[in-house]
C-alpha cells in the first residue's frame, strides 16, 4: 500500500485535483452516471496523489473518489417564467442548506481526514490544491489534525480578523523578499516559458465563516508570487497561496512555491488516464466501470512515476520500476542489451512494445506509445508465468 511505502519518510506531499469522465449521450440514461456535457461530465474523480517534497517525484495515488451528480428532474409542463423562477431559487436553497458531508466540496476535508488516519504519524502530509481546495472547512480542518498541512491557493480576496485590508492588499503592500524562477508549461492558452516571479509573505488571521462556530481560528500564512517582466503577449503568473506550514524566511517561502510548483503532477496523472489510457472510450455499466477505472488509475499512476523517473533518475537500476518476471520479458524482446539494466533502458524497452521506433530516438516517447506498451507487457508478463509455472 501506498500508506507503508512512505513511512520512513518525515514528510511527504499529496497533490489534489478532480477531473471529469464524459462519456457522451450515450450512456446518458445508464443507471449510475450523472448527466453528460458542460456542467454534467458523467462522472467526477477526485485523486490524491503522492508527491516526493524534494524532487517532485511521483510516488503513486493515496487516495480517489469517485461520483456522479443527479440528473435534474424534468421541468413541469405549462410552467409559467415566475413558477421557474421560484422552483430554481428553492435548488438553490436546497442546495445550500445541505450537509457539508453531502457536498462535493467536502472531497477536500475527506482526503485529508483519510490520510491522516491512513498514514503513520511520524509521516506529516502537507496537501496541496488549487483554487477548489480554498473552503474554509479545509483550513479548520487542518487545526483538528495533527500531522496534517495544506497550500491552497486562493480563490478568494477574503476579509481577514482585526485588519481594515483584505488579504489581497496585505499581501500586495508587503515588500519584495526574494525573487523565484519557475518553467511554465505549454498550455492552450500560453507558450512554455520561464517565469520570474517577485515574492511576498506575511501571517494572516483569515476570517471564520459564521458556519465554523465562534472558536473557529484560521492562521495560516499568505505567501505572493506575481510575475515580473512578463512578455507582453502572454498573462503574467499571480499565484497567491495560503499554507499551514510557518513562512518567516525566504527559504520557506521558496519551499511553499516549489511544493505548489508539484501540483501539476496530478494533472498530468489525470492526462495520462484520459489521453492514454483513453478511460473515457469505454462503454461499460456504472460498476463495470468503477472496476476498471480502479485498474486503469493504477496503471496511469505507475506509467507517470516511471516516465519522471526516467527525467530524474535514469540511471537507477531497472529493478526499481519492474518486477523480475517483467525483466526477463522485456530481455527475451530485445535484440541487444546494455551491460546494466537502468529505468532509461526499462522505459525504452516497454515503449518499444508500444511501437516505438528505434531511428527516432530523439522523439519523445508519447503517453499513448508507452501506455500500449505497458499493456502488451502486461499480456507477454501473463504468458511468461503460465508457461513457467512456479
């Protein structure tokens, strides 16, 4: 389990995010998927990845959530533009007035609450999300567990305790501590790029949402990084984090926005499930479905800590990402063989089974090259075993 591979470990990151599965109108009516396109997308997954703190190393998932929203009922007929009115203000009143437990907000508060139980205590989580993850549940919550931390970034100029400021003005009239580079990735919306970003930090008291009771105390620190020199056709970076963790110096300042910096990962997790794994082309009923996307996140989180580990660590021993049984495989198919086996010749080496071409080894290995391979390896691993029967 994920929980005793990082118990040696004093402290590690799980990067949160949700995605969502749209399977088309096709599927629109099964029992067990919510309402499809914008606003519906099928089927929503929360996951939790391990993150090492030093290197931004994948580790593999802690922890997933999967759900559906319900379909909306149907409109009455002859309903006049008044009664709509008032039928929608009462969904949202509805809504409002929910449990915080049956709100799909809450996936933040449980991942942490669950890894606090799962992980042992000499182990401190810091979890880290993105504008979703700033609820103020989140922050009282971290005040309740005891080897638990978070950065969040923030989506609100929230108003802050004994102080005529909001919390983006604290931060903006705060000066310039250090300056920070971080290497932006190519978006749909940006050009891959490296950032110069100026860096602010100071305590703040958050104020309590009524909801939390009087004695709720959110002190967390707020840490600003805004872009300086920003090419004049590109957005230029504003990230404003909020963090348990304490922020007194630069070097803990530049410790939060390298660990925010890792949040990517779990998108690129996700990305690697949808573009090659390809879990949205499947057409099973609702539990066939959550069966196989609990074997297809597995595999897309192994694929994705292989791959950083080929950047990172290529000259490890091929051991460290294979079993022996996927070894004697992958040297049974390969024509020559190096004199030590490494996670560099591993990757390859599945990838080839994907249909990578040797002559043009200076292409990347694609996301859907390396997932077919790991798939046909799988297969070959299978055969291997029935064949020689221990």
């Amino acid at each position: 389990m994920m929980s005793q591979r990082v118990s040696h470990q004093s402290l590690v990151l799980s990067v949160g995010d949700t995605t969502y599965l749209d399977y088309g109108s096709i599927l629109e009516k099964r029992e067990g998927y919510g309402p499809q396109g914008r606003g519906g997308n099928g089927l929503l997954l929360h996951s939790a990845l391990g993150v090492d703190p030093e290197q931004g190393q994948p580790l593999g998932l802690f922890w997933q959530k999967l759900w559906n929203r319900e379909h909306s009922p149907q409109a009455p007929s002859q309903e006049t533009p008044e009664q709509k009115k008032q039928r929608r203000a009462q969904v949202r009143k509805a809504k409002r007035e929910r449990p915080f437990e049956e709100k799909e907000s809450y996936r933040w508060v449980e991942a942490m609450t669950t890894l606090e139980q799962q992980i042992v205590a000499s182990t401190r989580v810091i979890h880290v999300f993105d504008r979703e993850g700033d609820i103020a549940e989140v922050f009282d919550q971290v005040n309740r567990l005891s080897h638990t931390g978070v950065v969040v970034r923030a989506a609100h100029n929230r108003s802050l305790e004994d102080d005529p400021n909001r919390l983006w003005e604290k931060l903006e009239a705060q000066p310039v501590r250090a300056y920070y580079d971080v290497n932006l990735g190519e978006t749909k919306t940006r050009k891959a790029r490296k950032a110069k970003l100026a860096v602010r930090f100071c305590p703040v008291q958050l104020r309590s949402a009524k909801r939390l009771g009087a004695e709720s105390q959110l002190s967390v620190y707020g840490l600003y990084a805004d872009e300086v020199d920003c090419p004049g056709s590109e957005e230029p970076v504003s990230w404003m984090l909020l963090t348990s963790e304490p922020v007194s110096t630069v070097e803990q300042a530049l410790t939060i926005l390298r660990w925010y910096s890792y949040r990517w990962r779990v998108e690129e997790f996700h990305k690697l499930l949808k573009s090659g794994c390809q879990v949205e082309r499947y057409r099973l009923a609702a539990e066939g479905m959550k069966s196989l996307l609990g074997f297809l996140c597995v595999i897309a989180a192994d694929l994705l800590r292989l791959t950083y580990l080929k950047r990172t660590q290529p000259d490890l021993p091929a051991e460290a990402v294979l079993s022996s049984v996927q070894i004697q495989v992958l040297k049974a198919k390969s024509s020559r063989l190096p004199k030590i086996l490494t996670v560099k010749w591993a990757v390859e080496a599945v990838a080839r089974l994907g249909g990578y071409l040797e002559h043009r080894r200076k292409t990347p290995i694609g996301i859907q090259v390396l997932w077919k391979g790991w798939a046909k390896l799988q297969d070959l691993v299978e055969g291997w075993q029935l064949a020689n029967p221990t």
